[in-house]
C-alpha cells in the first residue's frame, strides 16, 4: 500500500479512500471505508484514459457482473455503493466497482516474501482457484483472469480478484479509432495455433499458476524470451522442483492438447475432496505469509481518514498539479474524457455485410521478428445472461438492453436441460470468421447519431506494463515502488524482465490470450444501435477490441449492450450469492462433534453427541439447554405438542422443550422386558406419532438330547431380530415381527421407502445383509410390505435389475421410484410392473429421489438436480450444482412452502427454484471455523422449516431465509 496521491480520488459513493492499494495495468485500487458503519471497502477504479473508450467501459462492467455472479466463497461480495451525488451535466461520470475487503497478498508478492508454497498450501490454492473456474465454466464461460498479481492469499483460503482480460491485463493501451488494446500474461498453446480459446485454457493457465507457486518460476523460462511461444507450443514443461505428488495433475492441467486437460471440478476434487475451505481449516499459510497478512489488517485498521488539503503526493510527485475539487468523484460514475481529445469521424462500411461463416483461420498468426506474437482484434468473452444483474452495486445497467430473446416458457420444447456446461439456445450458426490471421477486428461504432470530430480519444502514450506472468531467463528484475496488497515494508515479488526490461520492446515472454468470439445478436432492423458483429481469427499478439456494440450472450438468448448510460439505482440483492443468515450457531469446539440433528415444532433445532444432547432456538440461535441422558441419541421427534422424542443406545426420552428435563424415560430393559439384552437399530422411519425401527438379542438355543451312547452337543447362541412400531405419544408397543438378522452383531437396518393406507413398505440397506442374503439375492435388491396394523409380512419384491444399493423410494399411490442403472425408472408396487423410465447422465446415478406434489425431485452422482412429472417420467428441469462430480449424490430438502429446493453435498449447498429449476444462490461455510480448528471433512446438511432453511457442516449452522 502506499499513500493517496494529489489528484487520487477521495470518495466513491458512501466510502471514503484512505490509501492505495495497488495498481494495474487498467485500473487503481484503493482502500477506503464508510465513516458512518466502518466498514472498509476495497475500490476498483478504472484508468481514466481507459474508461474514456465506450468498449472499456462495456468490458469493465461485464467483468464487474461476473464477479457478482461468483460472490461467496473465494470471491468477495460486491458492496452497495449507497446514495451518490449528482453529476454536473459538464462532467462524466468515474467508473469503478466496490467489494468488501480482506486482508490478503497476492500470489507473487507471497512467493517474494516466503518463497514457494509447501505442497498443503498448493492444494489448497489450486482447489480454491478450481472451484471458481468450476462455476464459470458450468455457465458456458472462460474466466481468463488468472495470473499471480489477481490471485490474493488470505488466512482463510485464496481469493480472486479478476474476472476478465481486464482484471489480468499485463499492459492496457487506448488506441485511435476507440479501440483498446490488452495484453496478457499467459498463453496457451491453442492460442499460438490460432484457435479459440475454451474452458481448457483456464485449465493450462491454472497449471502454470499452480507451478509457479510450487517452484516461484514458470515451467517453460529456459532459453531466450523471444522464444517463449515457442517453447509453450512445443516443450514440455518442467517440473522437477514441483512436489511429486502434485507432478501428474499438473501436468495434466499443461497438457498441449486442451481435451487432455482435466475438468476444473476433477482438479478440485483431487486438490482437495472435502474442499479447499474444508482442508483450510487450521490455517494453511507459512507463518512468513500469516505474519505479513496479520500486519497488513493491522495497517489497514490503523489507517485514518486524510484531510481534505493534505499533501499525500510521494517523493518526486510533488509538483504534480492537484486535482481540482470539482474532478473528485462523490459516486459511481462513467469517466469523462481526456479535455483537447477529439473524435474521430464514423468509419464508413464498418456495418457491411459479414464474412462467410466457414471463413476460419487455418494456420498460426505471424510472431513479430521480437518475439513477441502479432497482434489482432477480437471481441470480449460474453458473460452469462444470469450474471447480469438488474441494478448492480457501484455499476448501471443501460437502459435499453434488449429483452432476452429465449424463450423457456411452458410449451416451448425447452426442459431447461443443463448438463454442467449451459447450452446456448437461441443463438442460430456460429458467426462468421475471417479468414486472415492478421486482420484486425472490424467492430461497428455507436451507431445512435454521428459523432462530432473532437469527441473521440485519442491514445495517449502509454509505457507497457512488466509482464505478469511466464519469467524469462534470470534478468535483473526492476521493483518500482510498492503496490501490491501486502504490508508497505515486504518486497514485492521479482519477476524477470524482458530483453529491453520491463515493458520494453518485445515485452519479453509476455503475449495475449485472446477471447473467444462471442456469437452475433440476430439483427433488428427496426432500430439502427443494434448491429451483428464480424469476428476475426484469434490470434496470440494482444487483444484490441473495438469501439462499439458487444454482444452479451446468457443461458438460452441473446442480448446486446448499447452505449447508453446505465440507470443510476443501486440493486443491493446479488444473483448467486447467499443471504445474510437470520443467525449462526457455532457448536462448542469443548465438545464432540454432532451426531445427529432434527427440528422440533418449528421451534427448537435439537442436536445430540457422544456426550449430551442439546437444544437451539429456531429464533435466535442461541443454545437453550443441554442434557447428558441424551447422549448418543436419534434424531428428535415431536411426542405431542410439549415433549421432545429422542432414542438412546438405552432407552426412550421424552424431554422437557423448555429444559431439557426428562419427564418420561422407558429403558429397552423394562419397555421390552420379554427381550432381555435387545439392542434397537436406527429408526427407519416415523409418521405422526407411530415410529418403526429395528432390534436385535441374542437366545441360547439348547443342543437337542443326544441319543443312546452320543455325546451331547453344543449350546448355540443365536441372534433374533424383530420389527417395531411404537406409538410415542401412548408411549407403548402397536406390534413386532420377526425378521432376518442381519449381519454381524446382527441388528439389520431398515429404511421406509413408503406409507400407504393398508401397508408399510420396507427396504434393507446392504450394507446389513448377510453373506447369505446377498448370495441369494444375487445383486438386485428387494422391498418388504408390512400390514400397517398388525406388522404382518405380506410380501417381497424385487424391481427390474434395482441393485442392493439402488436409491428407491415411494408414494402413498402405490408407485416406487428407484434407480436402475444409470437411470430413474418408476415401478406399480404390488406388481412390479414398469411404468416410465428417466435416462441419466454418463457414466453416474440417481440418488434418492424426493416426491413433492405431481413432481419429483431428482439427484444424480454428476450432480444434476431436476424435476420429472410423477404421472408421466416427463422431464421438467434439470440443473448442475456446478461442483466436482465426486462422492454420493447431493442430498435433497425443499422447504415448507416446496417453493425452493436445496441440495446439499460435500462441497456446497446450491438452492434452486422447484417450479423450473432456477439457482439462486450457492453457499459454502468459508472463514467460519476457528482458523486453528480441525480440518471439517463433514457433508453439508440442510433442514428446512416455514420461511427458514438451517445448513449444518460439522459444528457450525446458518439459518438462512427462502420462499
């Protein structure tokens, strides 16, 4: 950090800057805080000479949609901007974006202070990164912002600070004519062959981001720079000194053919299988790195409010005019231009009729005799059209943005189909390409009126920036003065120059990573602002985008982006990001970790342990009482309206809700005293007041009387099992019958698949059957139908090739859903007749299904949640959780109105809409837990009730709203 200059900023909206942060190639970022809350913020503001070319600006706010989209989690939420002044109709408007700040060091500052990442903290790092490109990647999106000085290390866990080739730009420059031109960093090797770029160049980004931090150099740094695209199109990496069991995954992620390249979620999962937030827990920074973080929140803390007409200019900038009152943004606002700039005139034909569709390019670009790749134009990467949000904080949306064009109304043939990566519909063939390398990217001007000659800026003189990323071989690093996110007094990271130094000609190793070409809106000629766009072959020089109409392209339609100006109201809900929880309830670490959890009378979240059993209000979160009797005990029931239910190892308890005081108990020993020594199962089910469940005890069975002159036998020992109902509210037994044993020590488990009128139907889980039984069953599963009165066995059933695993479950209309297979197929239960059938995804299964009114909710291993009609098997939606495809299928909750479905697995909890399958938000538990604590390994749970979902990992729970 450093002290603010002369003519920096001093406030933005309701935050008041305090110092620099640091600076990049296209934007500053400040420091600033809110008097009236304290609350600090950390302000991205464009470059002025930047944000005065339309096309940055487009692209400044697209990437600062994105990051609203990603918020939670390693991403830091976007801040509302609050009431801002109104702009003098001579001035234009600043253009910059706020999120919360946390105290954190960029990768390669961290790697110059400590030096390379041990192998925890690689893990962490990488599945932290691959866990955002995940989410971006499951939107049909390429994040391109990867490069060490975007990536941040918190005491928490990694954060991402850019969202685009603005935010990761090594050098920005404005061009004549309104074009931008933007150099990157890294590239990869379908770049230098002139293709496009795909969710695959993240991936050999995130390899050579992760070899980095393993080794402080990248793995292709031997030999001259100017031979650096080269070596990456041809050489193999190396990465001797990186940690051996990190070798392989690595070089996966840097393999030269982008469909040998793992998925961003495979990475993850192999980083870090409970997530990096839950293998963070405990710290996982080297204590050089946690003592540099901890100084840099303390600095930040100290930092006061600077007088209006102190001198904050640093040595050698003190003659430099300051800037005039008038010129210091009190808001979120578009930039003004440059004063003397002039425009130039609208070029002629840039509108003309676009190049054949099959023109693409064939070849790789030209390289510049430098070294450093030729350079083209090529249009920005569309963001998703969910990421787009109405009224985002500290940025306005235009105003008249086209209305989506998809359509995903009832009748219209889309199911809403997701599969991990959108699809986009709507959008016709691909848009034409250009079939020369190194023609620039013609993209149409503003086309609303023409432009006088004196409103078009010009490019001033810019010096590139030291390149990011790819150090070349050993050069004497420059370090100007210090701006990167760490203390003042660390060093910031030395990275090798070029053959003319920093920025110099040839710019070293550094070369661009163009976008994607984004597919073309159809046109509209009713209005003449909306226009298609011609695309160009990409190309490895720099990218330079054109002023003038972008394409923004969602999920299912197409938009386009005007240059009107945004509508000035702050939307203060994000899309995809959590509510505020209404409380958080932090479980005593004194204590053993949960067991079990249930909700009582919407009033009490009961939770039980090794030691005690324990008692949260619903309304505050706050823990009420705490009872040893309850120890090890099953999950709490409602015994009428004033008592809780819960089950130990030894008895029944019926507790006080106010207490925790028994008020009733019935010892196994004297409740089923015809039993001695009965062991009970794990409830297998409840409804109302009747509970069903299993028990076990052992009788000796008498060797039979010998005959004349044999030895008599042995006495045996055999384990007899039954199945209960028992009527909690009367506190007595309905009935019992005799069942199967079940393996060792004998007690089988049973599970409720379904309650009707006349039966109760029963499913063992495997893992409880015998040798005998599953030889005999010979791999497919089977239901039992108890009489509901008497608990008479009336049948047993096997459907189709349903294994012993196979998730199943049932209606009260007599129709059992299980998985067979890849597939869901529904069965008549009485005949076993097949009814429908669900196809799913490769290579995957169902997990148990959840029934709501005519639809049932379905969970696949791959993660697909979705809907299917219970009459038909049609299918109505179906979502990815945008998480890593490992461990069981998400486990399924609605809440009590059945308008919102959650699924919670071992990364996260996603929320959608149950009508049509709409996310709405994600939730991970990041920074919760005590950063010396235990690594959580645990799955999330959720539990719903009324207005109210209430997410558990481990020790910790949130209550958050829902519909």
């Amino acid at each position: 950090m450093e002290a603010l200059r002369q003519d920096d900023p001093r406030r933005f909206g309701r935050f008041t800057a305090l110092a620099r942060f640091d600076e990049g190639a296209s934007a500053v970022r400040y420091v600033a805080r809110d008097i009236a809350s304290g609350e600090t913020a950390l302000i991205t503001a464009a470059r002025p000479e930047l944000a005065a070319v339309p096309v940055f600006s487009r692209r400044f706010q697209a990437e600062a949609r994105t990051a609203e989209h990603l918020a939670g989690g390693w991403v830091a939420p976007p801040l509302d901007p609050g009431d801002t002044a109104e702009t003098p109709a001579d001035e234009a408007e600043p253009l910059w974006t706020a999120a919360g700040y946390v105290p954190a060091l960029p990768l390669a500052e961290a790697i110059g202070i400590a030096g390379p990442l041990p192998g925890r903290a690689l893990r962490i790092l990488g599945a932290g990164i691959a866990e955002i490109l995940s989410r971006v990647h499951a939107a049909g999106s390429v994040l391109q912002g990867l490069a060490p000085g975007t990536v941040l290390l918190a005491a928490d866990g990694p954060r991402l600070t850019a969202f685009g080739p603005l935010g990761a730009a090594a050098s920005a420059e404005a061009r004549p004519g309104g074009q931008l031109s933007v150099r990157l960093g890294y590239l990869t090797p379908e770049q230098i062959e002139g293709k496009e770029v795909s969710a695959a160049s993240d991936l050999f980004v995130l390899g050579l981001l992760l070899a980095y931090a393993a080794t402080g150099a990248t793995p292709f740094t031997e030999g001259p720079a100017e031979e650096a695209t080269r070596r990456i199109a041809e050489d193999e990496p190396e990465l001797d000194a990186v940690p051996e069991e990190l070798r392989e995954l690595i070089a996966n992620c840097l393999a030269k053919d982008p469909d040998q390249r793992p998925t961003a979620g495979t990475v993850a999962a192999e980083l870090a299988l409970e997530g990096a937030a839950g293998l963070a827990r405990g710290g996982w920074l080297p204590e050089p790195l946690a003592a540099a973080v901890a100084d840099q929140e303390a600095r930040v803390l100290a930092l006061e409010v600077p007088e209006e007409g102190e001198a904050t200019a640093e040595a050698g900038e003190a003659d430099a005019p300051p800037a005039p009152e008038d010129a210091r943004p009190s808001g979120p606002r578009t930039p003004r231009k440059p004063e003397g700039v002039r425009e130039a005139p609208e070029p002629e034909g840039v509108n003309e009729a676009p190049e054949p569709v099959d023109a693409r390019p064939v070849g790789a670009p030209p390289v510049a005799a430098s070294g450093a790749p030729a350079a083209v134009e090529t249009p920005a990467t569309p963001e998703p059209e969910d990421a787009r949000p109405v009224d985002a904080p500290a940025l306005r949306k235009p105003a008249d943005v086209a209305a989506p064009s998809g359509d995903t109304g009832p009748g219209n043939g889309d199911i809403g189909e997701d599969r991990g990566t959108t699809r986009f519909l709507n959008t016709g063939p691909r848009p034409p390409q250009n079939d020369r390398p190194t023609t620039q990217l013609a993209l149409p001007h503003e086309l609303t009126a023409p432009r006088a000659p004196d409103a078009l800026p010009a490019a001033p003189p810019t010096q590139p920036a030291a390149p990011l990323a790819l150090p070349a071989a050993p050069a004497a690093p420059q370090q100007p003065g210090h701006t990167h996110g760490g203390p003042a007094p660390y060093p910031a990271a030395a990275l090798p120059a070029g053959p003319a130094g920093p920025g110099g000609p040839g710019g070293g190793p550094m070369v661009s990573l163009p976008l994607p070409p984004a597919p073309a809106p159809a046109p509209d000629p009713a209005t003449s602002r909306r226009t298609l766009l011609t695309i160009a072959a990409a190309a490895v020089g720099g990218l330079i985008v054109g002023g003038g109409s972008v394409a923004a392209l969602g999920s299912g339609s197409t938009a386009e982006a005007t240059d009107d100006k945004p509508a000035p109201k702050p939307r203060r809900t994000l899309p995809g990001q959590a509510p505020e929880p209404r409380w958080i309830y932090a479980h005593p670490a004194s204590e053993s970790s949960p067991l079990t959890t249930a909700l009582w009378q919407d009033k009490l979240l009961v939770v039980t342990s090794e030691s005690q059993a324990s008692a949260v209000d619903l309304g505050t979160g706050k823990r009420l009482w705490q009872r040893a009797d309850g120890a090890k005990g099953q999950a709490a029931l409602a015994a009428g309206a004033d008592l809780v239910f819960v089950a130990s190892p030894t008895e029944f308890l019926w507790l006080s809700p106010k207490n925790g005081k028994v008020v009733h108990r019935a010892r196994y020993t004297e409740a089923f005293e015809d039993l001695p020594g009965l062991t009970v199962g794990r409830l297998a089910g409840s409804s109302g007041p009747v509970i069903w469940f299993t028990g076990s005890h052992t009788v000796v069975e008498k060797a039979p009387k010998p005959k004349k002159g044999k030895k008599k036998g042995k006495d045996k020992e055999v384990v007899e099992a039954y199945f209960f109902a028992y009527d909690i509210v009367q506190r007595k037994e309905l009935w019992r019958t005799s069942v199967p044993a079940g393996r060792d020590p004998g007690t089988p488990a049973y599970r409720v698949v379904a309650e009707r009128s006349a039966d109760v139907l029963v499913r063992q889980d495997a893992a409880s059957l015998t040798a005998a039984e599953v030889k005999k069953a010979k791999g497919k599963g089977s239901v039992r139908s108890f009489d509901q009165k008497t608990g008479k066995l009336l049948w047993t059933k096997q459907y189709g090739a349903a294994s012993l695993e196979a998730a199943t479950t049932g209606d009260e209309d007599g129709t059992l859903y299980a998985a067979v297979g890849q597939d869901l197929q529904a069965f008549e239960a009485d005949s076993t007749k097949p009814l429908w059938r669900v196809e799913g995804s490769e290579d995957s299964w169902f997990g148990t299904p959840l029934i709501a009114g005519p639809l049932i909710h379905t969970t696949e291993r791959s993660r697909l949640v979705g809907a299917v009609e219970r009459e038909s098997g049609r299918l109505v939606w179906r979502r990815s959780t945008e998480v890593p495809g490992t461990g069981p299928a998400p486990s399924l909750t609605l809440s009590g109105s059945e308008k919102t479905l959650i699924a919670a697995d071992a990364v996260q909890v996603t929320v959608f809409a149950a009508a049509d399958g709409e996310r709405l938000w994600k939730f991970q538990d990041i920074g919760s837990a005590d950063p010396k604590g235990e690594t959580v390994r645990a799955s999330y749970r959720a539990l719903a009730f009324g207005e109210t979902v209430v997410v558990q990992r481990d020790r910790s729970f949130y209550a958050f709203p829902v519909a």
